[in-house]
C-alpha cells in the first residue's frame, strides 16, 4: 500500500489531478486496476489516501519543528518566523499535491477538510507556544491577531498556488522572509512592547 500510495503521489504532482488515473498507478506500480479498487474502492478515496499521508507525515515534522521553537526560541518573532518558514516550505515542497486538492476542493468542498484541521493545529500549536510571551501583559487580542496573521499566509499561499500573482513565487527563498516579516510588522512584535523569554541557564 505505502508503494501505491507512493506512486500515486508522484503521478499527482507530474500529472495533475485532471489527468491523473487510476491505471496510471497501477502500470506505473505494475499492480493491477482490480487490485487497487480492491483496496481503495475508488479514485476519490485513494486520491484521500494520498493527502491523508501527506497530512500525516508533516504533523510529525511540524510537532518536530514547535519542540525546537519552545526549546530554543527567545522571543515571539522566533517562534512567528520559524512557523511561517516551515509553512512556505512545506507549500514548495509539496505544490503539486496542494494544488490539486485545491481543484478538488471546487467540486468536493469537503476534501478541504482535513486541510483545514491540519492548519487550525498549526494555529493552535503557535498560540500556546507564544503563550509565554504574551502572559500577564493585559492585552486580550493577542491571540486573534496571531490566528489572523496565520490566515492571511495560509490565504496568500493558497493564491500563489493557484494563481501565481506574483511577484514573489511559492518556491522564491525570498517569500519566507516576506510573509514573516508582514506577520511582525502587523502584530506589532518589537524588542520594546515584547519580552524575551528568560534564561533558565
């Protein structure tokens, strides 16, 4: 299965969603037709497969990533800056994939679904990795600000994907950079108004 599921990746990102076919996956894997709609049932649910593995695999790279930041992370732009870089280059690293579920997403709007759960983790992991932060400083929009901030990368990913604006590209180095510092300059974080976290050494 994990070989299938494999391939059918693979022939998504090179094929596209439109042209992509469960006998391309099954020549390509030398299996036949009839055994994948044994196991899968139909194109739709092995399509799910795919992005469900997808989704699996960058939920233990991102829990990865928040147990360096709350290590390492002196400051909330650290932790803004290290989520946002991980977002931009799992959407570069996985454009094709997107990009065909979001096309999917225009006929089956609840494919999305487990897209969208998968970014209100994200959200909900950098809130209480900020939480620290932000504690006992009488300020109670911080939090809303911070999912408002993730939406507006989210949405601007989702649009280079789709519609490739410009002028920054989803795979330039430079968009990283970009998106994280439009996220600092609209929460406002400065070494001012924003405490360091303090050194237990």
């Amino acid at each position: 299965m994990e070989a299938l599921l494999d391939v059918g990746r693979r022939l998504i990102e090179e094929k596209g969603i439109d042209d992509f076919s469960i006998s391309d996956v099954a020549d390509a894997a030398g299996s036949s037709i009839g055994s994948l709609y044994f196991r899968f049932g139909s194109r739709d649910r092995f399509v799910d497969e795919v992005m469900q593995r997808l989704i699996s695999r960058y939920s233990d790279d991102f829990a990865r990533l928040m147990a360096e930041l709350n290590a390492s992370a002196r400051g909330p732009e650290d932790v803004i800056i290290g989520v946002i870089g991980w977002t931009v280059r799992s959407f570069a690293r996985n454009q094709g994939l997107l990009r065909a579920q979001l096309r999917r997403t225009l006929e089956r709007p609840q494919a999305w679904r487990p897209f969208q759960n998968f970014a209100r983790q994200i959200v909900g992991e950098t809130l209480r990795s900020l939480e620290p932060f932000f504690q006992n400083r009488g300020d109670d929009e911080w939090q809303l600000r911070v999912q408002i901030a993730m939406q507006i990368v989210f949405g601007t990913l989702n649009n280079i994907l789709i519609n490739r604006p410009g002028p920054l590209e989803i795979d330039d180095p430079r968009t990283a950079g970009e998106l994280g510092k439009a996220a600092i300059r609209y929460l406002g974080l400065d070494e001012k108004n924003v405490p360091k976290r303090r050194s237990t050494s």
